[in-house]
C-alpha cells in the first residue's frame, strides 16, 4: 500500500500488564487512511491488548501510538471517536437493542429524527430490521455480535476497531456478514482494525494482514502475499496448509539452496532466511505447488507412497509419505479421475525450487 | 400433559403421569424432611410469638374479669353524668371481691395506663372501703377521693369494658376514642408517640441516604481493585462484623463525648474553642454517626456483589461510544447497580427502623427511636400489651415499606449477592 499519510501509527509500542512479561514487544505498526487492516494469530498472541491500547483502555508500557500524526495518549477514550467491537459484545444490558444503539448518538446531540434514522439503516444493515425493542438478554450470541457491529459503526466513526466481531455466527450469516462489513468499509471509508481467527475470513476481506504471534507481528503484507511469500517458518505454518522439511543447508548460490534432510534426501530450495552454509532450516511447500508426474525439467522430483486419500468434494487430499515426511499433502482436483492414485501405491511428486521456501527452523 | 385418548404409560403399564408423580411426591416428602426442623424451628421461634403479640395486643380480659358486675351494670349508663348508684354497688361488690383475691393491685396498674391517677385513689379506696357501710356507695365512694366524683374517671374505666379492644393502637398513635366513640387526638403536651414514629423514620431514612452515600463508592473501590488490595478493603469493612456490637456503640461513645477523642482534637488543632466543645452524643447527631456506621456493611456488600458483576468492557464500551466519563457512569454503570442499591436500602432501612442498643446509649432524649419506647414499656412500665402494639406497628411498617419496594423496584430485582 501506498498511502501517503499513515492514520494509525505504532511507534515502538511495548506492553506488560504485570511487569514480568511483555505481551506486545517492540510493536511498530502503521495503517493507512480507509485501510482494512486484520490481525490475526494465536490466542493470547496480544492482539486484543493492541487494539485495547489503540482504544484508550490499557496505555504502552513504553512507545507511542499516534492518531491522525497526534500522540494518542493525551486523547481520552471518549474523544477518539473510534467505534469498537468487543470480543464479548458488551451491549448494555439494560438498555434495548434502539437504546444502545442510539446511546453514541445521544451522546453526540443528534435530533430524535435523526437518530431514529441512523438506528434503523444500521440495524437494516446487519439485517436485524424490527428488533428494536428487544432486550440484549432476548437476542441469540449471533444477533447480539450484529447488534454491537451496528452499535459501532452508527455514529460514522473513523476507526473501527472490531474483536471477532463474527466469531458466534454460523457460516451463512458470517459470510453475508463479511460482505456487508466489507462492504461498509468500501462505501464510507472508514479505517478498520479487524481481529480475527478465521484465515480464509482475515485472507478475504483485509488490504494487509499483520500476522501476530508472542507479542510481536511476524509479517504485515496483503493477503496473496503473506501466502505465497511468507516470510518465517511461523506465518508459512499458520497460513493455510503447508508441507515442511527440516533440513541442513549443505550449498547455497544466488537465489538457490541445497537443503540435505535427515532422510539423505537433498531438495533445491529459494533460500529466504537462510544464508550460510551449515544452518539448520525449514522448507515450506504449499500443497497446491507440488505437481504429480512431473517432467524431466523439474528441479525436484522425488517418490512417494500414498498413505491417505481424503475426499474433500470438488478435491481430494492426497497424504504421502515423501521423503521421511508422513504428512506430506497433496491437493487432486476432482476431475482428474487417476486410476493410479491409490493408498498404497508410490507416485512421483515435484516442484520448483522457487516454490519450496527455507525458513528459520523455528517450530510454532 | 397426556390427553385422554393418548395416555403415555411406562413399560410396566402405570400411566406416565402417575408414575411421575409417585416419584416426585417422595422426593418431595424427603426435601420436606430436610426442612422440617428448620420449619420447626422458624414456627416456634419467630411465627408464635408474633401471634402471641397481635394476641397480647388487643387482650384486655383482665380487666373485663376484674369488673363483672360493674360492665353489665355500666351497660345502661349514657356517660354523660355520674353513673347511678348500681354502678357504685356493683362496682364496690367486685372491688371486694378483688381484695380478698388480692387482685387489685394488677387492676389498678391498668386503669392507670387508661388514666393517670387512678393508682392512688384505688388504694385510698382499698383502706376507706374495710369500714363502709351497707347501702347509699354512690356517696361512700364519692367521699374517699374527690377524683372518685369526677365523670372522666368512670368514663374511663367503662372504656376497659370490652374484652378485646384496639386502643393501644390508638395510644400509639396518640389517640383515644371519645365518649360518643369518636377517634381524637391526645391533649397537645401529651402527644409524644406521633413525634417518635416520625423520628424513627427520618432517622432510619438518613441513615439509609448517608449509608448509601459512604458505601457506593467504597463498593466500586472493591469490586475494582486488584485482588491483593481489594481484598484487605474487605476486611476493613466487615471487621464490625467480628467486634461486638455493644463494643462498637461504646467505642463511639468514647469518641463522641464531650470530652472524647474528637472534641479534644478539635480542640487540640484549635477549630473549637474548649468551653464550646461539640455536643455530639445523647442527641440526634449521635445516633445519626453511629448507626450509619454500625450498618454500613449491609450497604457494602449487597453493592459489591452486584459491582462485581458488571463487565468493565461495559463501561469501557460507553467510553468508546463518545460517552464522557460521567455519562457513562450515569446512564451505564448506575443503572445496572439499582438492584444492589434497592437490597442495600432495603436492608439498611429495615435495620434501621428497629433499631435499639445503638440509640439506647449515644441517643439520649432526641436520639431515641420507637424501639426504645417499646423496651420502655416492656422493661418499666410493664404494659407489654401497649409494646406489642407498638411493636405489631413497626412491623407493619417494615411490611409496608418491603410492599412499596415491591411495587417500585420489584422484589425479584434484589440482589443480596
Ligand atoms: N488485564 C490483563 N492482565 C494481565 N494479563 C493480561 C490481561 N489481559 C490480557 N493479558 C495477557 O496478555 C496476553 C495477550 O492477551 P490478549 O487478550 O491481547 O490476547 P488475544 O490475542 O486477544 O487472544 P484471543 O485471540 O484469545 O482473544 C495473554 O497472555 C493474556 O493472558
Ligand atoms: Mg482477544
């Protein structure tokens, strides 16, 4: 992205809660204006520690986060005007699904027309159109995390910070949910700071994703990027399916590596975080990248017995046992009807040296 | 429910709901057994002796025993005038029979509850009557006192006719029932229980306000803070719980006297000048600082458990809404503590209303609440049917108050934690 002015800003942001431990270290994070940003990782990985300190309830250890170029720590929550999701909803309880929603705009002096307006397009928007009168306690897990999207984004903040805004939705409602927010976010503009666990959701919808894990963002890039391109064994391994080889670098060239695993076996690899000879790596290969039957041009070429077959519908999984790994996975196409792909049977994989990344040979 | 056509049975070819009963009614036996001596207990200690007062209360057969005669001879009597010499007869005839059966004395104490002044001339009475002679009472009687000749005290002794009467719960009101069997008011100087059941509410009401005030924001401290912190606050709270009540009331009183603790600092920092040291106990001001903190830990916890419960994203999310620090505590946090505030109050209120050692020792005269006259009366004078009315009232009026709540906030929106 290149957006001219960074809206967001994350400038050496550290954060402990109890002195001991760091659960956000060395945070520097910039978003742009009407960016979508999502991050995604691990449970207790700091994320909503982030976006707590974003909002103005937990202040940086040390560092600065910067709204709009200003130090954010002099702003009180209440006038940062970021719109917020929270992981539990917190709808106030007392209040009807109309109260809380008109509460941000009460707050702000809108005329009673002009709430009445705003509460009924936000609630049309999350497709909960008649339920104003209803209680928080009366409406299902789902209907109360649409109630506190709406209740976000009805005042037209900036910002919007969202903490699995859709986690209790089944995968219908979550998916038209996705449109709407996406859709939300494309129409007025608005900032979005997005949490999640659902890859395929934080893959769809987001312009970066910052993928978090112990406090610290492994990698922030668009979503083919962070796929095709990860950068750590981590991001390659929590991104989609991923097949790895745990190997010693025994040649290294421009743009090439002899990575030699503990099979005997040698594969050529693009060597990404591997510099020297010696180092111990990991070899990343997406399932889909591997051929079957490949030609004789293919640098890596290597043979296999088939262990598993899993029908997926319009794919098949193929489990393999590929060079000392058991779980070596490969994506078939429903419409390649082989006879020869049979458990038990040995076939012949390859890739491109280009496609097979050696990471740091760190495990999650 | 089964409908008749479509009866469920159980594989041994009972109905269902039979079957279903038959079990339920012995898991009901064996819960009731569990409470019975609880029930026991709750019917003999506390629901009996409330019959016993409302019984006690409204029994006057004493006096209707003591006076046969003298009743059904009165019965003709207008008590405009003198009653007739048949009254006096008769009258005279069951005043000797009470002599020999050395009764007397229990009657005189309660026609002097009906009317001051009947003690001594009931003696006079007692000493004179041994040498009258048979015939003309009426002028016998007259002659021992002149109050003997006064209508106001036959009048009063026809009021005790009946075997069963409200008119101490008239006298707790400060009123009587006239002649003609009107309800009016005691004579101005005499007026006092009036004056106290509204200090008994007025106390009980600013106890409640001040406690109200003190523990909220030390409730919202507790619920709060971290655990390490909250937890020694909780102690300091409930410490009055492990002191003897009588030992706090005292500890007050050593205090609050004239020259206490804090009448001699105020002096010692020079606020107050030494002759015009603060009278702040045997008064209103005494009863005020001391029961506002006897029951403040009846606010306390009521709130803190309810506090407790209020996500803090709650408040958080008001403040991410564009809620300013106030707004969002008075249209998000205070409201989701009414029902803590509601048990609280109640609570702390109906404690307060009956209140007794508390008043009883730092209250003095303009201090003292109608408990204190209750105890009075049960201690001093012993007209326990006049402290069972009293009490019988308060109780009421604590029923009354648990109505008016019920109706204003709902009964089930309490929360005692
Ligand atoms: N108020 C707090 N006091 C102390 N530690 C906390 C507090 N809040 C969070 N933590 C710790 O900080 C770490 C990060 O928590 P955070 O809530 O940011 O995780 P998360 O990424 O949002 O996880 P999840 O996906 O499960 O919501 C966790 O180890 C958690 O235990
Ligand atoms: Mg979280």
């Amino acid at each position: 992205m290149t957006s001219l002015k960074s809206f967001v800003k994350f400038d050496k942001v550290d954060k402990s809660y109890d002195g001991k431990i760091l659960v956000v270290k060395d945070l520097n994070l910039d978003i742009n204006e009407g960016e979508f940003i999502t991050m995604l990782g691990p449970s207790g990985s700091g994320k909503t520690t982030c976006l707590m300190m974003l909002a103005g309830f937990e202040t940086p250890t040390n560092g600065e986060i910067y709204l709009d170029s200003k130090p954010i720590s002099r702003i009180p929550p209440h006038k940062r005007g970021i719109g917020m999701v929270f992981q539990n909803y917190a709808l106030f309880p007392h209040l009807t699904v109309y109260e809380n929603l008109a509460f941000p705009l009460k707050v702000r002096k809108f005329s009673k027309d002009e709430i009445d307006k705003k509460v009924d397009k936000a609630l049309a928007t999350v497709s909960l159109s008649g339920f104003e009168k209803r209680m928080p306690n009366q409406l299902s897990g789902g209907q109360q995390q649409r109630v506190a999207v709406a209740r976000s984004l009805v005042f037209d903040p900036q910002l919007v910070l969202m903490d699995e805004p859709l986690g209790a939705l089944d995968k219908n409602l979550r998916e038209s949910m996705q449109y709407e927010i996406k859709h939300i976010h494309e129409n007025i503009g608005v900032t979005v700071v997005y949490v999640t666990h659902d890859q395929s959701e934080a893959l769809t919808m987001s312009s970066r994703i910052a993928v978090f894990n112990d406090g610290k963002v492994q990698q922030l890039s668009s979503p083919d990027k962070l796929y095709e391109e990860p950068v750590n064994s981590f991001v390659a391994e929590f991104i989609g399916e991923n097949n790895t080889f745990t190997g010693e670098v025994i040649d290294i060239s421009a743009g090439k590596c002899k990575v030699k695993l503990a099979s005997g076996a040698e594969i050529i690899s693009n060597p990404i975080r591997v510099k020297s000879k010696g180092e111990k790596t990991k070899v990343s290969l997406r399932p889909e990248r591997a051929i079957i039957d490949p030609d004789e041009k293919m640098e890596n070429k290597h043979k296999g017995k088939i262990e598993e077959i899993i029908y997926h519908g319009d794919h098949a999984r193929v489990r393999l046992n590929l060079l000392g790994n058991k779980e070596f996975i490969l994506k078939i196409p429903n419409s390649s009807a082989r006879m020869d792909i049979k458990q038990g049977n040995e076939i012949s994989v390859g890739w491109k040296s280009h496609d097979a990344r050696a990471l740091d040979a760190k495990s999650i | 429910m089964s409908s008749e056509t479509q009866k469920i049975l159980t594989t041994d070819g009972i109905p269902l709901e039979v079957s279903l009963k038959k079990v339920e009614r012995r898991n009901k036996f064996k819960a009731f057994l569990l409470v019975a001596p609880l029930l026991l207990f709750l019917l003999i200690v506390y629901i009996s002796p409330i019959i016993g007062m409302l019984f006690n209360s409204v029994d006057d057969r004493m006096v209707t025993n003591a006076l046969p005669k003298t009743f059904i001879a009165m019965e003709k009597w207008d008590g405009k005038d003198l009653p007739s010499e048949e009254v006096f007869e008769a009258f005279y005839i069951d005043f000797q029979k009470l002599i020999e059966e050395e009764r007397d004395g229990k009657l005189s104490t309660q026609l002097n509850y009906e009317k001051n002044g009947f003690k001594s001339i009931i003696k006079k009475l007692r000493r004179k009557s041994k040498s009258f002679e048979e015939g003309n009472y009426k002028e016998q009687i007259m002659a021992v006192h002149e109050r003997w000749a006064n209508v106001e005290y036959w009048r009063a002794i026809k009021r005790r006719a009946p075997a069963y009467s409200y008119s101490k719960y008239l006298k707790g009101v400060d009123m009587y029932q006239n002649e003609s069997g009107r309800f009016v008011q005691v004579e101005e100087d005499r007026r006092i229980y009036k004056k106290l059941w509204v200090r008994t509410l007025k106390i009980a009401f600013y106890v409640t306000l001040f406690c109200f005030l003190m523990a909220y924001p030390i409730a919202h401290l507790l619920a709060t803070l971290p655990l390490k912190y909250s937890n020694l606050l909780m102690i300091c709270v409930l410490l009055p719980f492990w002191t003897s009540l009588l030992v706090r009331t005292a500890s007050w009183m050593i205090l609050l006297q004239q020259q206490g603790v804090i009448n001699d600092f105020l002096v010692w920092i020079g606020l107050v000048a030494d002759d015009k040291r603060l009278v702040m106990m045997y008064n209103e001001t005494g009863t005020y600082i001391a029961m506002t903190q006897i029951l403040l830990p009846f606010m306390v916890l009521p709130l803190y458990s309810v506090m407790k419960t209020i996500s803090p994203s709650l408040v958080r999310a008001g403040k991410s809404l564009g809620g300013t620090p106030f707004i969002t505590f008075w249209k998000v946090y205070f409201p989701l503590t009414i029902p803590g505030i509601g048990a609280g109050s109640l609570l702390v209120f109906i404690l307060a209303i009956g209140y007794y050692i508390t008043p009883e020792l730092v209250g003095g005269a303009s201090g003292t609440l109608i408990s204190n006259q209750i105890a009075y009366h049960m201690k001093y004078t012993l007209d326990w049917s006049f402290a069972s009315a009293m009490g019988l009232m308060l109780l009421t009026g604590v029923l009354a108050v648990y109505w008016v709540y019920n109706k204003l906030v709902g009964i089930d929106n309490i929360k005692l934690g």
